[in-house]
C-alpha cells in the first residue's frame, strides 16, 4: 500500500515539473516574438543642436516614447520623418524606446 502512494506522488511530482517547464518555454518564446529594428541608426548622440534623426531600413512611422533615468515618461510622439525635435528636454540622461511595425528597440540619449 505504501509503495502504491509512493508511485503516485513520484508521478505527480513529475507531470507537474513538466508542465511548469512548458509554461516557462511557452513564457520565454513570447519575448523573443518582438523583433528589433532592422538597420537603425540614431545620431548625433550626445545631442547638442535639439535635434536627433533616426533612420532604419524599413523607413517606416516610429513611435518614440523618451522616459528620464528615473522613468518617467518625458516626450512621446509619432514621427514620419527621420527628425525628431528634443530642444524641450532638459540636458541629461534618457531611454529612448522606438517603435516601428511590430519591432520595438531601446537605447540611450544623451542631451546636451
């Protein structure tokens, strides 16, 4: 009789790892399904004159979202050009989030 409970506990304790395991890959293929830009550029960094153009190969509308260090969101617009005007922020440190399509990318600016 006890060898019976003994089956039965290993076998739950296996299927319920399994199917942990299968949520977390589930999980993990979610994040990578965001791609990122393809051939962005994002120049001048640091910038000094208010203005920064950002250029990919697709050319695309982007979505621009800017969060200070502390990450609050300081700037968000939709541009169709490659110039995107940042005179109004103050000179420091910021995320710049980019979005175009379906593809989504981060990086650092720096204003003078």
């Amino acid at each position: 009789m006890a060898k019976n409970y003994f089956y039965i506990i290993t076998l739950l304790v296996i299927f319920f790892s399994l199917s942990a395991s299968a949520q977390e890959v589930k999980q993990t293929s979610k994040l990578q399904e965001t791609s990122i830009i393809e051939g962005l550029n994002l120049y001048p960094n640091p910038v000094s004159n208010g203005k920064v153009y950002i250029t990919s190969k697709n050319d695309l509308d982007k979505g621009i979202i800017i969060f200070d260090v502390l990450g609050k969101k300081v700037l968000q617009t939709t541009i169709s050009s490659k110039e995107l005007g940042v005179s109004n922020l103050s000179p420091g440190v910021y995320i710049i989030k980019i979005n175009e399509g379906d593809a989504t990318a981060t990086r650092k600016l720096i204003v003078k």
